[in-house]
C-alpha cells in the first residue's frame, strides 16, 4: 500500500511539473534576452480564466488553449513595452503584472467562481504500457501534452545552444553592446523573446486549468506555482533540459505533503512540510538579487539591465 501511494505521488509530481516546465522554459527564453520577468504568477492566471471562460461558453478546448496563449503574450507584451520601450524597472514592472494580473483574474473569474471546468484535457490510454510496474504509471500516464512539453524542452535546448539566433540571443543576455556592433536589435530581440516567454506562460495557465484544476478559484488555481517557476530557472540553471529534472523534483515536494497527511506521518507540522517549496523559491529570489550571486548561478551577465546604446 506505502509503495502504491509514493509511487501514485512521484507520478503526479511528473503531471505537475508540465507546468513548471512550460512556465520556466518562458521565464529562461525572457531572461537569456537580459529581461527579467517576474509576473509569471499573474500570467499563469490571466492563462487559466481567459481559457476557462472561453471554453465555458465555446466547450472547444483547443479555442481555449490558444486565447490563453493569446493572453500571456498580451500581457508580456505590454512587460517588453515597460522595460524594453520605456526602460522601466524590470524588477518593479514584473511585480506590477503580478498584482494586474491577479487582480483582473480575479475579477473576470468572479461570475465563474466555484464552477467545475468546462472541458478536460484527457490522459493518455496507452493500453499495456499504462499497465506495466512501475514505469507505466511514472512514464505512460500522462496527457499529450506532457510529453509535447519534454520534446519542447529539447527544443529549446537546441534552439540556444546549437542554432545561430540562440548563440545570438544568449549574446544579448550577456553582451548586448556586442550584438548592437554586429548589427542586430538588441530591443528586437528581447522584445521577441519576451513575448514568446509570456505565450508559453499562458498557456501553462490554461494547461493547469484542464488537466490539474478541478473548479476555477482565483485564490487556489495557480496556488503560487508562478514563483516556483522563477525559482526553478535558477535551480536549472537558465539551461531548459535541467529545467525537468528539477521541475519534478519541486512538483514531488508539492506533494509529498498530502501522501504524508494521507500516511499519518508526522515528523514535522504539515504546514511546515507545505511551505517548503515556496520557502526554497524564497531563498532563490534572494539570492538572484545580489550581483555576485547571479554570476555564481550563470545568470545571463546583463539580466535585468536595461541596454542604452549612447552608454556602450
């Protein structure tokens, strides 16, 4: 029975760190181009009410998935016209999307308050594989959408180490006056990237949204995933592959919380053992905000510094 119950856990450790994959694999595009972009949490919420109000009155669940891609590149968007355009304080604008975002979710979920969701994202039937010890329920388990997140991961992998545009926009991250003297847009490329990172957060909502959530509650859907994921770029080191590895490592540690409850293991207060995600992504964030840490962690080396071509 113990064995049934951890193993039942480290599976659903996998399910959840699509979210944190796809989450931070938006945050590592955006902060690879130098922009920091911490209103995950507010974008992974704007991602999960607009798909839920779409799919609550269209039932298409592909419509909903791409509005909540729509979303976060919105709002990312109007991040990059703050810290890009106007050069505002990344570190300020990310925390005011977080309020917005939170705020406006709440408000446009509040007619949606308590309802279950419309439309599912269905786990995948793959017949004896499922069946099989062990491995099946870790592995074959999952919706079509959690192995489509691993291929990304590569993806994005190859993408920045492998390809000319990732070799350049990892220069913007660390060089950015160097690519100006080459000849790139060093505003184009951080606009672009941000955007693509915001897309992928919104459509980590939505994910969440179908496949974890069972009801729409703007207190309780995300429940602060967003700033796991922020601590998870610098668990991965700005590196997507690691990215996994360490996303199912904090989404076990989201659960072992309830698998203990459920055991009636009590060696710490469970609100000790809860807090213990969001107490490693606190340490995180203060970590990354010292100069000298960041370069330790192999931080991009002009992330969160805005690039001014007279001040080459």
């Amino acid at each position: 029975m113990n064995s049934n119950i951890w193993l039942l856990t480290s599976a659903d450790a996998i399910s959840i760190a699509t979210t944190l994959v796809l989450a931070s694999l938006g945050a590592i595009i955006t902060e690879r181009s130098g922009v920091i972009n911490l209103g995950v949490e507010g974008m992974l919420l704007m991602g999960a009410v607009s798909g839920f109000v779409v799919a609550e009155t269209s039932g298409n669940l592909w419509l909903a998935l791409l509005v909540s891609v729509f979303v976060g590149a919105a709002l990312s968007a109007v991040h990059a016209a703050l810290t890009v355009g106007l050069r505002a304080n990344q570190i300020v604008s990310g925390l005011a999307m977080v309020i917005f975002g939170s705020g406006l979710a709440q408000f446009i979920g509040k007619p949606y308050e308590g309802n279950l969701r419309p439309v599912v994202i269905e786990r995948l039937d793959l017949g004896w594989l499922t069946d099989l010890p062990l491995v099946g329920p870790l592995l074959f388990g999952h919706d079509v959408f959690t192995y489509a997140t691993w291929l990304f991961a590569a993806g994005a992998s190859f993408y920045l180490h492998r390809t000319r545009p990732g070799l350049i926009l990892r220069a913007t991250g660390d060089a950015p006056a160097t690519v100006d003297a080459q000849g790139g847009s060093v505003a184009r490329i951080r606009w672009a990237h941000t955007i693509a990172g915001g897309a992928l957060m919104g459509f980590a909502g939505g994910w969440f949204m179908f496949a974890r959530a069972t009801a729409w509650n703007a207190n309780a859907t995300t429940n602060g995933i967003g700033w796991i994921a922020l601590a998870l770029v610098v668990f991965a080191s700005w590196r997507p592959l690691r990215a996994i590895g360490g996303a199912v490592l904090f989404g076990f540690s989201l659960q072992v919380p309830f698998t203990l409850q459920a055991e009636q293991i009590t060696i710490l207060p469970q609100t000790i053992v809860a807090m213990f995600p969001y107490l490693v992504t606190l340490l995180v964030l203060v970590l990354l905000s010292t100069p000298r840490a960041r370069r330790l962690l192999g931080a991009p080396k002009m992330l969160g510094q805005p690039f001014v071509r007279d001040e080459r």
